[in-house]
C-alpha cells in the first residue's frame, strides 16, 4: 500500500494533520487548566480576605471563640480543606481541623519560605508567591493553599489587650486550602474531549482527503498506469478519457497526443515499407513491360512505313503506335511518381504541360464524367522548369480532383495566368539558424502545411516552445506554451539556450525584444517577440519588389476538405481516401514546387470544392 502515490498522500497529510491538532490540543488543555488554577487562585484570595476583615474586630477584642466559630463555618463550606490562622513563630492558633491547633507548622515545606527568606520576614509578597498546589498522600486529589498575611496595624499595637511592638510587621498567616477534586475533574473532561475531536477531525478529514485524492489523484494516475501498459502492449488506439484541465488533464491529453502520434509514425513506416515494396515492384514492372513496349512500337513503326499504300492498315498501325507511346508514358509517370529527382529545368511553356497532363489521364477522366475545362491565357512566356516533374504535379492534382468528385461527374477548372506579386504574405523561411548555426526550422510543428520557426522562451523560472510563422508576412503565430510570459523572458536556440534577441534594439511598435533569424544566402529576419504585435522586417525580400509568377489554379466541383485536415494535406502519409491512397502524392507535389521555389497554396469548402494554386517564378526565365 505504501508504494501508491494516493496512500503516501493521505499518510502524509493525515500525519501533518494529526501533528497540528496534538500540539493545538496541548496548548488549548494547558491553557484551559491555567484559567482554572488561576480562578481557583483568586476566588481563595478573596476568601483569604474576607476571613481577614471578618475576624479583625474579635481579634481586636481576643475574642478567640467567636473566631473558631468563623473558621468552623468557612471550613464547612465544599471543597474547603482546612482554614488555618498561624503566629509568626509558626503556631497553628486557629484551625477548621481542631487536631492542628497549637501544632507547629514547617515552614520549608509550606511555602513559609517565601515571606521568611533568611529569616527575614517579607512585609509585601505576590498572590502567585503565597500560593502552592501539592497533594496530602501520593493519590490523593490535589489541593492549592493560599497564605494572607496580617499586618501589624496601628489599632493593634495601640490596642490594651495585645502587646505588640510597633516595628513588628506580620503578626502571623491566615492559610485557606481548597480542594482541586473538581478543577482536575473539569480538566480530565476537557482533555477526553480535545482528544475525541481530535481522533473525529482527524478521521473526517483524512476521510474526506482520501476521497479527493482518489478522485483526483489516484484514478488519473491510475488510467494513465493502465494507459502506458496498453501502449507497451502495442495498443495504440487507446484513449484517456477526459480528466480535467489540471496537470493530471492536461498530461492526459497529452498522452493521448502522443499515442495519435505514434500510431501516425507507426502507419508512416508501414506506408513506406509499402512504398518501397511498391517502387521496387514499378522498377521491376516498368522494365518487364517497358522491353516488349519497345519491340511493339519498333515493329509497329516499321510496318507503318511498309504498309504506306495501305490507308486502312496505316490507320490502324497508328493508333497502335500512339497507344504504345501512351503506355510508355505512363510507365515512366509511374516511377517519376515514386520517387523524386533534382529538377532538370529547361525553358517551357505551361500550356503545354498542362496539355500533356491532360492526354495522360483524359481516359480515366471520361470513365469518371469529368469535364476538363481550360481557361488559360495564351501569351504566357516560357519559363524554366522540369516539365516531368511540373507535368506529374498536374497529374496527381487532377486524379484527386477526379477522386473527390466521385462517380457522379463534374467539373475541373483549370487557370493559368500571369501575376505579379509583392512579398509580404508570400515568401518562405525555408533556413533559419541560431548564431551557433543551429537550425531553428521545426518540421514536427506546421503552420498551414509548413515547417514553422522555433524559438525556446524562459519565463518565471518555466520553459516552453513558440512556434512563428515561416511566410513572411502573415503572422500566423503560436505562442501555446502553458504560462505568461513576463517582461524579462529570455528567448534562445532550443538546441545551445543562446540568444536570439537582437541587442540594442526594440520592436518600433509595442517596445518588446526583436528576435533575430539568420537566413541562409537570404539576409536577417527580424520579428517582435509579443504575440500581440505584428510587426517584422526582411530587408533581402523587401528590396526584391515585385515578382512575376506563373499561377496556376486548379479547381473541382469535389466533396471538399475539412479545416482540421487543411493543415495535414501536404504531410507525407497523410491521406483523406483511407486505404485507397498513399499519402504521398501531395507531399511530392510540395517538394517538387519548393524545388522550384514556388508556392502551393490550397482553399476547401466541405461539399463546394477544392483549388489549389500553385505559383512558379519567371525569374529563372531563359
């Protein structure tokens, strides 16, 4: 039991607990029976000077009977042990107990030290002084004894029947003894019932603690126990339900997050086994089915040519040889689409790729009822691109399109224009590092499809990882890191803590620090670390200008895709047709426009469509 959380907790605290309430119980009894005592104390000194003035007139008068008498009544009284009225030399002269009169008293023992401190009698002495608690036999009850001294007044040494002297002080002690049967009675009582409260105080709480702590404590704890045995067993589809928005919550959905993850990775080595099995069996098909293609369309050529005063034959040995060609094309778009190459660019017109695209799957589009319909500009110039690799981005477009429009038909639109377009929202950190060149580029975190900018912030003694936009421009920033960032946070390279801010300078808009990125060939980037403001500066782009670029939309009357998936669509592996597809034809078509230096961008609508525009430079035209 000792090694659950939930019972360390309970023990801990239940102990604390029972620590507190003993001490407070302690100090509550001793100050209880404090009050007592010190009310017993006053009530006998009153007493003790009632009996004083009481007695003053007969003693006055040596009327020695009537002041047993007193003295016989007082010490009738419940709880009065004894009453006693001693001369200076220690004589007991009156008494309740009448088989102590003319007894001697011993003055160490009975407290007749404090007024004959070396043999000195005291003329003034403390209530606290003239009073003593102590026990007749070893189990007796105790008993608290108070002195009150007489004092040698001036009626008594100017009286006829007294003889004594005028420097005389005390003539002697009126001692009163008080039974404390009843104050220790009390102070028993209030003791069993400190003690009770406390044993009930301490089982409620504790109680109530244990239900708490295995409310929210020990069940959570428990789920996530259960939940790291069911991933080590390979489950990763198991989810933590919902456990709050504490630590325990949040480290639950965090949990959850990790197993999506996993299953994710592990699906990604999966479809890339699958994948390389699949490029190994294209290579092997492609050269199967590429020899006997070779020989089709050499023979089929060579009869072209024989069989010229032949119409019907001619016409017959051409769709031979065009469909050969075709099937070749289509072998080798196979392996262009399982696996990409360094472009080799060459001037060529869009247009005409576009065109080529088009032949390629124009039978699997009239299969499925698509219409192809073209609005391209016709004065486009050339521009330098891989036309295989632009003309495979076309294709892969247009089977998704063809795929998110379904059986039922519909429309691809297909634009081509010629833009120019200023850099602000467009340009893309593709290289970001530290002053130690390490790279700041977070490929796990995407904003809008890309790879985002990390920077680690300290704050309050806390840590967490901002995530900036990589578009320039667009300030699409996360700074989700669980705390406030104060005024002194520190922000440094996650990989070396060095710093990323810019000395000396501050963000012209809000006074906040101004990070600083170094970019590779491209200059300094600068961006404002609050989250609230949106200023930045990339002097390399902004002295570019304007930038003319080849813009393609492609647009289908599809299902749409949904705003969760938006951000996913270009990762590989990432597939929105389940077993039906790969989840890398998006990803290749990213890498090959960022080979190109281009942009793919994408807008969806579930149930209106999808377009993706894709931007390529002219300013590599040749």
């Amino acid at each position: 039991m000792f090694n659950k959380i939930g019972f360390r907790l309970i023990f801990v605290v239940a102990f604390t607990t029972l620590i507190i309430i003993g001490v407070f119980a302690y100090f509550n009894v001793k100050s209880q029976s404090s009050n007592l005592i010190s009310e017993v104390e006053r009530h006998a000194n009153q007493l003790g000077e009632t009996v004083v003035s009481s007695t003053r007139f007969d003693m006055m008068l040596n009327q020695r009977d009537r002041i047993q008498q007193i003295i016989n009544s007082i010490g009738t009284q419940p709880q009065i042990r004894d009453v006693r009225i001693i001369n200076k030399v220690g004589e007991i002269i009156y008494s309740s107990d009448s088989t102590n009169i003319n007894k001697m008293v011993d003055k160490q023992a009975e407290s007749c030290y404090a007024c004959h401190a070396e043999d000195k009698p005291l003329e003034q002495i403390s209530i606290t002084e003239r009073t003593r608690i102590f026990r007749v036999h070893p189990d007796s009850n105790r008993v608290i004894g108070i002195i009150t001294p007489i004092y040698n007044e001036k009626s008594c040494w100017q009286s006829d029947c007294h003889a004594h002297p005028k420097d005389q002080k005390v003539l002697g002690v009126l001692d009163v003894s008080i039974s404390l049967a009843e104050v220790d009675n009390a102070i028993l009582s209030s003791e069993w019932k400190i003690v009770g409260f406390s044993i009930i105080a301490i089982i409620s709480l504790g109680l109530l603690i244990a239900f708490f702590i295995r409310r929210w404590v020990s069940r959570p704890v428990n789920d996530l126990l259960n939940g790291t045995l069911q991933v080590s067993q390979g489950n990763l589809n198991y989810t933590i339900k919902e456990m709050g928005d504490d630590e325990i919550g949040k480290l639950g959905t965090s949990f959850n997050n990790m197993t999506n993850k996993l299953a994710e990775a592990r699906m990604q080595l999966f479809q890339s086994d699958k994948m390389a099995s699949l490029g190994r069996l294209a290579a092997g098909v492609a050269h199967e089915i590429n020899n006997p293609l070779t020989g089709v369309l050499t023979y089929s050529s060579f009869l072209l040519k024989r069989t010229k005063d032949n119409p019907e034959f001619q016409e017959d040995l051409k769709v031979i040889v065009r469909e050969t060609i075709r099937s070749r094309e289509i072998v080798k778009s196979l392996l262009d689409f399982s696996r990409q190459s360094v472009p080799k660019k060459s001037s060529a017109h869009i247009n005409e790729i576009i065109d080529k695209a088009i032949g390629v799957i124009d039978s699997q589009l009239a299969l499925n009822k698509v219409k192809i319909l073209k609005q391209t500009e016709t004065n486009l110039p050339n521009f330098t691109v891989d036309a295989n690799q632009i003309q495979q981005v076309i294709i892969n477009l247009l089977v998704n399109a063809s795929d998110a429009i379904g059986k039922d038909g519909g429309v691809i639109t297909i634009l081509t224009k010629q833009i120019a377009l200023a850099p602000i929202g467009i340009a893309q950190i593709k290289k970001a590092t530290c002053p130690k060149r390490h790279s700041l580029i977070d490929n796990d975190f995407r904003i809008d499809g890309l790879p985002s900018l990390k920077v680690k912030i300290i704050s309050g003694g806390k840590e967490g990882i901002a995530h900036l936009d990589p578009v320039y421009g667009k300030h699409r920033n996360h700074f989700d890191i669980g705390f406030k960032i104060e005024k002194d946070a520190k922000y440094v390279c996650p990989e070396c803590s060095n710093s990323i801010v810019e000395q000396d300078k501050l963000c012209p808009i809000c006074g906040s620090p101004v990070l600083s990125f170094e970019i590779s060939g491209q200059g300094i980037y600068e961006v404002c670390a609050s989250e609230q403001s949106n200023w930045e500066r990339w002097d390399y782009v902004d002295s570019l200008g304007l930038k003319e670029y080849i813009e393609i939309r492609i647009t289908d009357t599809g299902s749409g895709i949904s705003k969760d998936d938006l951000a996913k669509i270009f990762e590989p592996f990432f597939s929105t047709k389940g077993q039906k597809g790969t989840g890398l034809g998006l990803a290749v078509i990213w890498g090959i426009i960022d080979n190109h230096n281009g942009t793919i961008n994408v807008e969806s609508e579930l149930g209106k469509g999808t377009t993706f525009i894709i931007r390529l430079p002219l300013a590599q035209q040749r």
